[in-house]
C-alpha cells in the first residue's frame, strides 16, 4: 500500500491524568466513548470512587493512547508515550554508570533533569519492555516503539568518564575519541540490547529517536556508527527519526544508516496553500536533494506540523504527499506521519489532524490510482 501511515512519538498525557477529579471523569468518559475504549466504564468508576492508584491510571492511560491512534485510523501505532516521563531522563534512570546532575531547560516551560556518565554504562532494566508487552495485549494493530537513540542519549549527557585520565597534544582529537567511545558504549551495552530483547518478545517495528543528530555537523559519521550498532542483527523494521533541522548537513553520511525509513520534519517550514507549486511545497525541497541520493531507505516527511493548533485539511495532506512522492520520483518511498510528536497539542487538535492524515493519504493513493 502506498502512502501509510504512522505516528511519530509522544501524546500529551491522556485528559484524565489531572488533579481535577471531575474534569479527569468527565475526560474518562467523553475519550472512552469517542475512541471506543473497551470498558472504559470501569476507569469511570475508579475516577469517580475518588481512587488514583498510578500503576492503574498509567495502565488506561496506554490503552486510551493506542484506541487515539486506532480511532483515527493509523496503519502503525504506539501508545503515546504514555508512562515515560521524558525521553532522555526516563531510559538513563535505567542505565548504571550515571549520575544526575541537575534540571536543564529545553524550551518555553520543558526541563529534564540532566545526568553525568560517571563509569562505563550498562543496562540495569530493559525500560520499555513492559510497556510493550502491555500494549501488545490491547491492539492488533502493528506496534512501532520508540527508543532514544544512542548518539542522543550521549550529546545530551555531561561526560565525567571518558575524557578523565585522556592525554595528548590534540585536545579535539581527545573530546572526539572519547565522545565516540561514549556513543558506541551506549549503543553495545544499552540502546542495542533495549532494541533486541524488544524483537526477540515480537516488537516488528522500533524507531531509534535521534534529535540530536545535526547538533554537530562534523559528528554525522558518529551518528550513523551508533545507530548501525544498535540495528546490527535486528529482526525488526526500524525507522530513526531526526527533526527540525537541516537535513543537508547529514547527506551523504545518512544514506549508511542500515535502516527501512527516515522520519523527518516538513511541514513547520511549509505553507498552508494548497497544490503542488514549489512555493507552496517549499518545506519539501529536502527530498530533492535525498532524491540525488537515491536512499536505500523510504522517507517519512512530516505532512503533520506539530506545533500548531491549525488542523491540515486532508487536500493538504495529499499535496504534501504528492509532492514528496514527486519530490523523491517514487511514491513507494514515502510514508506518510507527522513532524514530531504531538505532546505540545491537546488530544482534540491532535485527534483532528491525525483524522487528517489518514484520510490525506487516502486521497493521495486515491489521485495515483
């Protein structure tokens, strides 16, 4: 099938995960009814008892994110994110060998709580096998985990061990021997082994989540290194995101990635017009230039822009797609998705545009015959 579809990542929390026992009952309730939540009435009741045990809020909250993105028709789904935190924070609380350091801001009112590599890291606890297994049990719907790629895991890490103890007459030589043995490290003895206990239990799709990635230029070949790692030997379709950024600063290096699809952002730098004039689709200019290329891999542009409540017709979506499956000279190398994830949009505008996409490329497959 050309064109499918699929999510990126993360939700905001699911609308009844809130202080306000009546607002959390009333969301319970108008949610469980509009994505056609089995037994939803039962989460109603332990709202309504005034219960808020978390292990069970957390247990629903998956379920609500999986019945979100089936409800909207999604053709690869996962849960939202629902029990993670955050992702760096979240997966390094599983890892021995760090030290947390103190809160950093991201953007607006975002923090996470910043940790040091203290030792050589090792796996305590694979941090998102639970939830996958859960999650399995509540769909039949292909499930796609997200993972927090090594690469990202390391840039965002103070290092407190692999530079200690290094000498030499090259200081950058030194930083970069040791931010690779940093990388690699996490990919062999973490992220890899996340990534394999996950296929070995039935996980058919993993995306290895790399934000980090063009953060520093001349650490693309880094990138690919630690993501090929952790890929190496994986029964499983994998897809690495990498968003907002210029995507020229990563060809050729990226076309070593041994993986089955890049997701990537579009739409943020996009218009709103519709057709398939070239000022109009200029947030799609990139796949050109992948197109050069010619990618082992499918690109998933973002036809989806996140961090806007305007909601995409689906007109809109199909142009996007067309223009991309144009843009790339094969409409079988396009997937379709949103930029990012949607935890910056309240579950209404997010369910609305995710209604958009499914039924943009729809209307994209529709106009190929």
């Amino acid at each position: 099938m050309l064109f499918p579809t699929m999510e990126v990542g993360s939700l905001r929390k699911a609308p009844f995960i809130t202080g306000d026992r009546g607002r959390a009952v009333e969301a319970a309730r108008r949610w469980g009814l509009r994505l056609s939540v089995p037994q939803y009435e039962r989460l109603v009741q332990h709202l309504s008892g005034g219960s808020w045990d978390e292990k069970i809020l957390l247990d629903w909250a998956s379920i609500y994110g999986l019945k979100f993105f089936e409800a909207a028709g999604l053709d690869i789904i996962y849960d939202g994110e629902a029990r993670r935190h955050e992702m760096y924070e979240h997966p390094i609380r599983y890892v021995e060998g760090f030290s947390f350091r103190g809160l950093v801001r991201v953007w607006d009112n975002e923090y996470y709580y910043k940790a040091a590599v203290t030792d050589r890291p090792r796996l305590k606890a694979n941090y998102h096998l639970e939830e996958f297994l859960f999650n399995r049990e509540h769909t039949s719907k292909p499930l796609k985990v997200p993972i927090t790629g090594p690469y990202t895991l390391a840039d965002w890490s103070f290092d407190e061990y692999y530079l200690a103890g290094k000498t030499g007459e090259n200081p950058a030589e030194i930083r970069r021997e040791a931010r690779h043995e940093m990388a690699m490290d996490l990919a062999r003895y973490v992220v890899g082994p996340v990534a394999r206990s996950l296929a070995e239990n039935g996980a058919t799709h993993i995306q290895v989540d790399e934000p980090a990635a063009a953060t520093k230029p001349s650490e693309v070949e880094l990138v690919v290194d630690a993501v090929n790692e952790v890929v190496k030997g994986l029964n499983a379709e994998v897809t690495v995101h990498i968003c907002y950024t210029d995507y020229s600063l990563l060809l050729p290096s990226i076309l070593d990635m041994r993986i089955a699809n890049l997701s990537i952002s579009c739409s943020n730098a996009d218009t709103t017009s519709l057709g398939m004039d070239p000022s109009a689709r200029r947030g799609f200019k990139i796949l050109e230039l992948f197109r050069e290329y010619s990618p082992g891999f499918r690109v998933a542009p973002g036809v989806i822009d996140v961090h806007t409540d305007f909601i995409e017709s689906p007109q809109l979506v199909r142009d996007r797609l067309l223009y991309s499956a144009r843009g790339l000279d094969d409409p079988a190398k396009v997937v379709a998705c949103n930029d990012c994830g949607l935890r910056t949009r309240s579950w209404e505008v997010a369910f609305e545009k995710e209604l958009s996409l499914v039924e943009g490329a729809r209307l994209a497959r529709e106009a190929l015959g």
